[in-house]
C-alpha cells in the first residue's frame, strides 16, 4: 500500500478505534518477577495483572499498597509489590475439548494494543485441526465492588460441540460466565465471557 492509499485508508477508521501509545502507568511490557514473556497491566486505581504471554493466562493479581505503585522497577525487569490476591505457580495448560478427548494447545502471542479504556491481547491456539484466536480484553475502569478483578474472553473459529477448557489453576480461583451472568466450565461458543476474581 503506498502513502497516499495508507492514508486515504486511514482516514476511514474511526477514531475511537486507533490505538493509542503505551502509557507506562498502565501497561509494562517488561518481564515480571522474574518471567521472561510477561507483561502487567494495571485495572482501576491500584490491581495489576501480570500474563505469562506464553501461556494465554494471568499467573499474578495484586494490589498495590495504598498511594504506592504496585510495580517497582529494575532495569528491564519489574518487581510486583502489594498484596498478592492470585497466583499460579503451575504449569496448567489450556486445552481443546472434543468429545471424551482433551487436545493439547500450542500457544501463540501476538501482541497487544491500548484502545482508550482498555487492552486488548491476542493468541493463536493450535490444535491438529486448525488454529483458533484468543482474545482477552482488560477493562482499564475499576472492578465492580463485588468481583476484583474483571477479564473478557472470546475464541474464535470454534467448531460445534468443541470447547476451550481453562487452565485448571485459572478455573479454580476465577468465574467464568457468560455475558448474561451463566456460569460456565469453559468456552463453547464464539461469545463474549467475562472472567472475573471474587
């Protein structure tokens, strides 16, 4: 595409699409508490999650202590400091549920953007069959007071009857349900569900 037709393209786009710069008060793309792969991301005033972007899952939620930072920085590494409300010290995978089969997932970041009130990242899962996309979106506004953290999740080119089974340690410290408030053991369909830490 040249410049002229980039930017007769561009401004078609609304603005409420574009992405914005990486503010680093809200998104580290530098390795956490040790991991290499990871990034954190900060919902509300003070509760950081951290992602093993390897792995399509949060391994650490947090809050800061009251009018500090949660994320104490050190070279090109950061250092979670706070309360420590989830973590996963595993190495629990998510997987394909297919019939009585369970299929293993190779997992495939790529990337993340800020868009005005939240992040969004991406990830291809592969499978024998095909690839499906993740794609989780992080709300940047507070928790509601009844959960305290709050994720949405949506799966893309999932076949009939498939379903996208969580990491177990993710399934037993979050609440998956759909948007309508369903509760639910895993993703079965295209939707949006909202993951949230009680």
């Amino acid at each position: 595409m040249n410049r002229r037709h980039f930017l007769t393209a561009a401004a078609t786009v609304p603005l409420s699409t574009w992405a914005l710069p990486f503010d680093p008060e809200v998104i580290s793309r530098l390795s956490l508490d040790g991991k290499p792969r990871s990034l954190s991301v900060r919902q509300g005033a003070d509760v950081w999650l951290g992602y093993d972007l390897e792995r399509a899952t949060v391994f650490k939620a947090w809050q800061a202590p009251k009018a500090k930072t949660g994320l104490i920085k050190n070279g090109f590494m950061t250092r979670s400091a706070g309360t420590v409300w989830f973590e996963d010290t595993t190495n629990d995978q998510w997987t394909l549920q297919r019939g009585e089969k369970h299929l293993p997932l190779i997992i495939r970041y790529l990337g993340c953007t800020h868009v005005q009130d939240h992040i969004d990242l991406r990830w291809d899962l592969g499978h024998d069959g095909g690839v499906l996309k993740l794609y989780e979106r992080i709300p940047l506004g507070a928790a509601p007071a009844s959960d305290r953290v709050v994720r949405e999740l949506r799966v893309e080119s999932l076949d009939a009857g498939d379903a996208v089974v969580l990491p177990a340690s993710i399934q037993k410290a979050w609440k998956l349900q759909t948007n309508q408030g369903d509760a639910k053991p895993a993703l079965t369909s295209t939707a949006l569900y909202r993951l949230t830490l009680p």
